[in-house]
C-alpha cells in the first residue's frame, strides 16, 4: 500500500493540503531557522499505532494497563537523551518548548519570585519572562539585553542579578546569531544563588555535532525543543545537569512531577518515539557533519549578504541563523521582506532586531537560518546563490514604507497585488524553483 492512500480515499480535503504543502517545499528554500526537514524513518514512528496509547505516569509507573512496549519506547527515548547530552536526568514527555519552560519555572520558583531572561526583542524567547507570555505575568520579570553590537551585555546580566536576586535565569534565545556564554551566565547564576536554565531549542543539533559549546558544565536545566536543529518531531527534552542535582538533589524528580501531574495528562508516546528515532540519527558520524556544515552554510550565506550590502545584526554569524536589519531601509521593513521573498519561494520569519524602532508585528528585520536547505545536501555554493536571490528580492521592493496604523491595510493590499505582478520577484522564484530541483526533497513520498 502507498503510504498515502487511505488518507487520499478518506479525506481528498486534508490529502490536498498536504500534497501542496509538500510541493510547496519541495519547490521552495525554507530559511526559517527554527525549521527543518525530518527524516521519512521520524514520520513513520509519529504516524503509528503509539498515537492510540493512554500511558500517564513515567516508565514502569503508569495509570494505565498495557503500557510494556510504550515503557520501552519512552526509556529508549530518555537514555539516548541522556547519552547524547551527558546528563543524568532526562524528561522527554513536554508537548513543546513552551510548556517545557513552563515546567522549569514551577519546578524552581514560586510565583511572584523573580527571574530573568533575554528581551524579546533582543532575541529572547517568549516564555523566558515577556510581558505578554504567562511567564511575565505570574513572575517578577527583569530582562537583560544585547549591546549595540548585537552580543549580549554581560556586565548588565551581573549587575541586574545582583540588584534583583532571581530565583531562575535563563540562557538561549530565539534570535540571536553568537555563541551563548553559559560559562559567564553560570559563574552569575552561581553568585546570586539561582538556578541557570539553558533553553538550547535553536542550538542542540549544534551542541550535538560538536560545533558550539555545551551548557552541561554550567547550567542546572537544560530545555530543548526536539523539532529544530535535533531535526525530530515537535516535542521537548527536560534535563537536570549534575551541577543541578548538586544544587537540589531533587531537582530530577521535582521536574517530572510538575510535567506530570502538575501540567501535563497523557503524554504523545507516537511523538516521544519520533524523538527517540531523530536522536539515533543525531549520534551518527554523519550528523556531526550535518551540523558543522549548517554553521559552514550559515557563514557563507553571512558572506554573500554582507558583500551585497545587506546589514546582519552582530555582522555574521556563529551558529545556523542570521538576523537581517532593515531599519536603515525603513522601520517596519521586514513584513514587505518577508512576503517579497514569499512571493519568490524563499520562506522567512519577519523578526524583531536589538532596539527595534517598529513593533514585534512589523518588525525591521529578518530572521534566515540553514538548517533545512543543509538537510536537503545545499553547501557553500548554493548559499551564494541564495544570498544573491534574496539581495536581487529586497532590492525590487526597497521603496516601500510602513506608512501610520490608518492607512496600512489599504497600503499592504496594494503592496501584495504589485509583487503578484512583479517580473523580477517571478525571475528570482523560477531561478528558486531550478536550484530546488537539483535537491529533491523526499524522492520516496509520492503523493
Ligand atoms: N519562536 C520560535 C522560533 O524560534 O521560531 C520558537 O518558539
């Protein structure tokens, strides 16, 4: 039986869906950074019989009957975890990154307590004490930020931690293109008394292949979303470092009880045995390769937009992404970017940039990142011709400009009608659609 025959009898509305979203990125680059393309062995494991199972509790202490095979699958899942990190404690049953964090915070705080984090806008994440996430509500929230130069201020992460005290710190971001100091944030956490979460969401296949530093020597938690650069399905690693359970002895079985029963019912076994297969795959020889070339890519994609005049927060890059700042172009740029580069089959994330002059919804940058077109076998030359698609693309719509909150509906109408006729946006999509076809994606899904 074709993989995809029931559903294509079944539901021809979903099927569709489906098939055109696969034609979409077969025939298109997704930059997105926090993106990727699983393997067909990740999709098997997810679309299974473990989808059906009941099994709340953990391995060997469950609530429901039947549950020996699911025992196997989630022990497997959480040794390779822990062997691939080198940590001895691992909770792999978070639905996602958020709810992970979450996790993190009642395992170690109270609310009202005081934490910190990154800025949003500087590239933080969300759950890491923004104004608008739970996380910044129920908490004493204080955020530290980049410098002009793009890198975080160290001297202002001491200086906040001793004014205010926090329970909790977090390390990692969603947008930020260096290397995180773990060491650095560490020896803060250390003299303020308070736990340091490493959130490695973006950065874990880095981690694991080898090609940027690991928090496991300084961090107490480490979260981590199972779905970017670890190239598995949507879901969450939780894991207690042995400095941690130095801190808190309890701190392993702290984590789980607030995962379940504090936040969490059943967990999705079909997800936890795509995680267990992605991170096989993330301990072979050939993902460290994988890994170090994304950071290759990235640089080179670096490259190619400097030497085409298009300025990146920090100047470049240490990891898999690049933040593009547009506000010299104008403030609020990045929505035109991004739909333009739609337009031309190169999908992105508009995204804040340190100091926006916009707003988080109009934001002045773009976010890029490599590690989906590595997956597909692009290198260094493919990353120059990319840099050139996406230059030639914003050039073709530099005189746009976010005009006031009135006038913007009518102004965006008119912008995407005149991309639609656009012939240079539709040279660059039929140049996107060859470089494409040279990188089959998924040749063994027919559809
Ligand atoms: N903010 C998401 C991203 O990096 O795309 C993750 O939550």
């Amino acid at each position: 039986m074709n993989w995809f025959d029931a559903l294509r009898a079944e539901d021809p509305e979903i099927f569709g869906a489906i098939k055109n979203e696969l034609q979409r990125r077969r025939e298109g680059l997704e930059l997105i950074p926090s993106e990727n393309h699983v393997s067909v062995a990740v999709m098997q494991a997810m679309g299974s019989v473990l989808n059906d199972k009941y099994s709340e509790g953990y391995p060997g202490h469950r609530y429901y009957g039947g549950t020996k095979y699911i025992d196997d699958v989630e022990r497997t899942a959480i040794e390779r975890a822990k062997e691939l990190f080198g940590v001895p404690h691992a909770n792999v049953q978070g639905y996602s990154g958020s709810p992970a964090n979450l996790a993190v915070y009642f395992a170690v705080c109270n609310v009202g307590d005081v934490i910190m984090g990154q800025n949003l806008t500087d590239g933080g994440h969300l759950t890491h004490g923004w104004k608008t996430s739970i996380t910044g509500k129920i908490f004493k929230s204080v955020s530290y930020h980049t410098k002009p130069d793009g890198y975080i201020d160290i001297d202002e992460v001491r200086k906040l931690a001793e004014e205010n005290h926090p329970k909790l710190i977090w390390v990692g971001a969603t947008a930020y293109t260096r290397e995180f100091p773990f060491e650095e944030l560490g020896d803060i956490a250390d003299s303020a008394g308070a736990f340091l979460a490493a959130d490695i969401s973006h950065i874990a296949g880095l981690i694991v292949g080898g090609v940027h530093k690991s928090p496991v020597n300084y961090a107490h938690i480490i979260t981590s979303t199972t779905h970017k650069t670890l190239r598995g399905p949507r879901g969450a690693l939780i894991m207690v470092t042995e400095k941690g359970l130095k801190k808190d002895p309890e701190l392993d079985s702290k984590i789980d009880k607030v995962v379940f029963p504090g936040l969490q019912g059943g967990p999705h076994e079909h997800t936890i045995a795509g995680i267990a297969v992605a991170l096989l795959e993330d301990s072979k020889p050939e993902f460290k390769e994988y890994a170090a070339q994304v950071v290759k890519n990235a640089k080179a994609l670096a490259d190619e937009l400097n030497r085409r005049g298009i300025k990146l927060v920090t100047g470049g890059t240490d990891n898999h992404m690049l933040l593009a700042d547009f506000s010299s172009v104008s403030p609020g740029f990045g929505q035109f970017a991004e739909e333009a580069l739609d337009r031309a089959n190169i999908t992105v994330n508009k995204n804040t940039i340190p100091g926006e002059p916009s707003s988080p919804f109009y934001p002045s940058g773009i976010r890029l990142g490599t590690p989906s077109v590595t997956t597909r076998g692009m290198k260094e030359g493919e990353m120059k011709a990319i840099g050139g698609f996406i230059a030639e693309a914003v050039q073709e719509i530099k005189g746009y400009k976010l005009p006031g909150k009135a006038e913007r509906p009518a102004y965006i109408k008119k912008f995407r009608e005149e991309i639609l006729q656009n012939e240079k946006l539709e040279e660059v999509k039929n140049g996107v659609m060859q470089l494409c076809a040279r990188f089959p994606l998924y040749p063994e899904l027919s559809m």
